[in-house]
C-alpha cells in the first residue's frame, strides 16, 4: 500500500478517478458501434473481442465507483 504522503490531495484523486470513468464509458460507447457493425458483417471474432473488453470495462468502473465513494465519504 502506497501511503497518502505519496499520493495527489484527495480533490486531483476524485477528479482522476472521474475522468477514468468517462474514458471507460466512451470506450464501451465504441465497442458497442464495433459490435453493431461486426454484427452486420458477421465478424464473430471482433464481436467476441468487444464483448470481452465491455465487460472488463463495466468491472473497472465498478471498482473506480467504489474508490470513488470511498472518497467522497
């Protein structure tokens, strides 16, 4: 672990961590356009490949929310 002396003030963390969230979320936004269009033209392996990524995409959030929280409290 990685004592507070080291690390931004709280208000530069919340901020990054916010940013963090939208970038994931304009990420998935695209894998979901990807999908769509592997869909019309039946690349199985993009779609798969973008399910994956939105998935592991939606577990980050999860985990930045609850440091998020964390935070804010």
């Amino acid at each position: 672990m990685v004592e507070d002396k080291y690390l931004p003030e709280v208000d530069a963390r919340i901020k990054t961590i916010v940013t963090q969230i939208e970038e994931s979320k304009t990420i998935i936004h695209r894998n979901l356009l990807i999908i769509a269009e592997a869909t019309k033209s039946n690349k199985e392996d993009e779609k798969a490949a973008s399910e994956f990524n939105i998935t592991q995409l939606k577990r980050k959030i999860d985990v930045l929310e609850e440091e998020l929280a964390k935070l804010s409290s």
